[in-house]
C-alpha cells in the first residue's frame, strides 16, 4: 500500500470516536483473532497498561519519558490525537513514519480479509489502529511500550495484553452509556485491565471506587499501590511563571524536588503515578536511576493539555472534556496566571458529555465564551445548544455563538490585548486538534493595549 491506501484503508472503518460505541460494540474476540493472524505482537513486547478517567495519557507520555531518559527504547501507543493519527504510535518520541505505516497496514490487511472470511464482523477503526501499535513496537524492538487505554479498560481494545504493570489514574462519570452511571460502575470496568499476579498502581482516592478497584485486585492476587497510602506527592506552583516543583515519596524512595514540564497539581499526581510505576518496574530488575526520573518529568512534552502557546497575551490550548479535567483546568489557570483579569474561552463539546455541569465549572472562570463547533463531526454539540445550556447554568454569562472553530478563535484572539488577557481552547480533543495549528501560526495576536 502506498501511505494515502493505508489511511483510506484505515478511515474506512467504523470509528466509535466519531459515533458513540454501543455497550454490546465492546469486546475482544474480535481483537484476538485479529492479533493472532498476525503472530501476536502484543507478546513480543514488555508493556506497561494505562486506564483511568482522567490523566491516563499524560501520564503515559510522563512515564515515557522517564523511561527514555533511562536508556530504553519506548513506545507509547495514546488516542485520541491532535492533529495526525500517526500521533498515537510513537516509538522515542517519534511518530511512526508515513512508509512504516503503509508498511504495517499492508500487512495488516491480509489479516482483516482473513476474519471477514472466518465470518468475523470487520475490525473497527480503533482496533485497527491498536494492532498497528503493537506491530511497529515490535518490529522496532521497543524495549518497553505504554499502552493507555481507548475506553473504559474491561472491554477496550487495548485489554488483550499481558503488562508488567497495570495503572488507573482516577475515576469520574465519563461515557456512562458505555461504562455506567456510577463511580463504582466506572471502576469496575477501569479495573478491568487488571490481570493475575500483576502489580497495580492506582490513583483513585475516592473511597467507593477505591473499593471496586481493591477488590478486584484482591480477587486476582495483583498487589496494589495506592495513592495516599504507599505514594504521594507534595507539589509547589512555579514562581514568577517558572516550572512547578513535585516532591514524590514511594514505598522504595523519595524523588525530589524536581521542576514538571506540565502545568497544575493534577499533573502532579500524574508524575506521582508514573515515579510509582517506575518502582513497579525496578522490582522488575529494570534499571532508571533518580537522575532519568528528573529529567523525564522536566522535559516531557505533551500537547492539548494545558498548553501554553503564549504568555502574552496568554493563549493555552486544551482537552478537557468532562468535569474532572473541566474542574483541574480552572484551579491550573487560576494558579499559574494570577495575575490575569479578562478570561475568555472557546469552547466546543461531544453531545455525549455531561455539557451542562462542564459549563458550571467552567462559568466559574472564564468571563466571556465562544461557543463552536468542531468539523463535522456529528457528536458535537451545536453551539445553540451549549447556549442554552449555559443560560441555564450561568445566567449571567457573556457569550457569542460562531459557525466555525476558526471563526471563534479569530473573534476571541482578536479580543485578546495586553498582559491581563488570556483565551482558553477546550471541550473536546477534536477542537484542539482542529485549532492547534492555526493558533501556533496565529501571527495576528497582540501583546499590547487593552481588552475592548
């Protein structure tokens, strides 16, 4: 195939990110015999697996890093992403390659006829591109792989492997027509990648959940680590705008002070579960001295995730897109940019998302809103009803409905004069995506005068 066959190849699949999965959609048979026609890479590589509601990608890309500073070659398999879909297989930092990728899907297709002749259902575009992880990490002999997980953890995709470790970050009510409408729903099926005997490193606090996730180790005779009881972590926000400061103590060792690339205490906790993972892994007989930790958090680069583009005025770019994220991206901007008075945000959200709450916390806030839309994607919301929706929740909120994300963002930036202003891009992965590269080629913004 030549690279433009393999993507059309791809996208022809159906994609559940663009139209909501259906709780009987989500099962494995189908990823294991997909796998199995291709030699089963997933078992030539060392993984470590990633789920939770939120922080699962950051810290996937923080452990990584860590990981690489070490020495070892390492792949990180996230989704969804940005900008290119060759975002979500990276091996060292590096996108796979426009040939490696043709090359890998001409062998995958050989696969996929192969099921559709046995009279498998066709493999959705998730699993496809999962496969396509596993047999880059193979075939450049990662010493280890990342894997964060696509949707919930029991049934996702991502769950056929074997890790040495296996993380859930947190718990919080996202794709509850998928994974169930309460906290402990969700828990069971985040701790659904727990396999036998395998260490766990978890992030949930919250004592029901914590529970659900306790006692399926316990079942599975996985030990566990938890947060607030074997690990923690003491976090200082920069001074004069410099890099925040983590302090993470482990059952093994203390790491720190050491500077964190990535804004907000709820990165903090991220790094905390990564450093834990880490001692996970040198019980293992890995090797990463305190020195590839350091380095690992301070460089680690992670885009859409309270992305600073600009300080001034200050331009940020981000994913949250549920009411964990909404709530830790309103404590990050109110405690890195003090000193900030104008607070402007464009905004566009999946109709599948608890949108009013979103707006709740998000009114807190941010004073003005532009509200869009991203592509055309049919999961988004229309910006007339995230109007509505935030009349209800903040009656007295300034906002301005655009037919375009590029609409929105030329409005809000324009709007954007001087040190006190700042304009915020989030409610959906798929608007970053869409709006990163023009917010990062933006010349027009300025860095004098005052809001009008």
């Amino acid at each position: 195939m030549t690279y433009p066959e393999a993507l059309a190849f791809w996208y022809a699949r159906v994609n559940y990110e663009v139209r909501a999965a259906h709780p009987t959609d989500l099962k494995l048979e189908r990823m294991r015999a997909l796998l199995r026609r291709l030699g089963d890479p997933h078992e030539r590589v060392r993984l470590v697996h990633v789920t939770g509601t939120k922080g699962k990608g950051s810290t996937s890309a923080m452990l990584a890093a860590v990981l690489r500073a070490a020495g070892y070659r390492v792949g990180l398999f996230t989704s969804p992403h940005l900008t290119d879909v060759r975002e979500r297989i990276q091996v060292d930092d590096a996108v796979i390659t426009e040939r490696e990728l043709a090359a890998r899907m001409t062998e995958l297709a050989p696969a996929v006829a192969a099921m559709d002749a046995d009279g498998f259902p066709p493999p959705t575009f998730f699993e496809i591109g999962t496969a396509l992880g596993f047999l880059h990490f193979a075939y450049r002999r990662c010493d280890l792989a990342v894997i964060e997980v696509g949707l919930g953890g029991r049934f996702d995709s991502t769950n056929v492997c074997r890790p040495l470790v296996s993380v859930v970050t947190s718990v919080g009510l996202d794709h509850t027509a998928q994974l169930g409408g309460t906290l402990e729903a969700v828990a069971f099926q985040k701790a659904g990648i727990i396999k036998p005997n395998v260490p766990v490193v978890s992030g949930v606090t919250e004592p029901g959940p914590r529970d659900v996730v306790r006692k399926v180790a316990a079942e599975l005779a996985a030990p566990v680590w938890e947060r607030g009881a074997d690990f923690g972590f003491d976090y200082r926000p920069g001074e004069s705008e410099g890099p925040p400061v983590v302090t993470i103590s482990t059952p093994r060792s203390t790491y720190g002070p050491t500077a964190l690339a990535l804004l907000g205490e709820h990165q903090a906790h991220n790094a905390a579960l990564a450093v834990a993972v880490v001692d996970r892994l040198r019980d293992g007989g890995l090797h990463v001295p305190a020195a590839a930790v350091a380095a690992g958090l301070a460089s680690v680069v992670w885009p859409g995730r309270v992305e600073v583009v600009r300080r001034s005025p200050v331009v940020i770019l981000d994913t949250a897109h549920n009411v964990p994220s909404a709530e830790a991206l309103v404590r990050t901007l109110a405690e890195s940019f003090p000193r900030v008075r104008h607070r402007a945000v464009v905004f566009a959200v999946s109709s599948d998302k608890p949108v009013a709450d979103i707006l709740r916390v998000l009114a807190r806030y941010f004073d003005r809103f532009h509200l869009t839309r991203y592509g055309n994607n049919p999961r988004c919301l229309p910006p007339e009803e995230s109007a509505r929706l935030l009349a209800s929740v903040a009656p007295a909120a300034a906002f301005a409905l655009h037919a375009t994300a590029a609409d929105a963002w030329a409005e809000a930036r324009t709007a954007a004069t001087g040190d006190d202003a700042l304009v915020c891009v989030t409610g959906s992965v798929f608007l970053a995506g869409e709006l990163r590269p023009l917010v990062l080629t933006d010349r027009g913004l300025s860095g004098t005068g005052s809001k009008s």
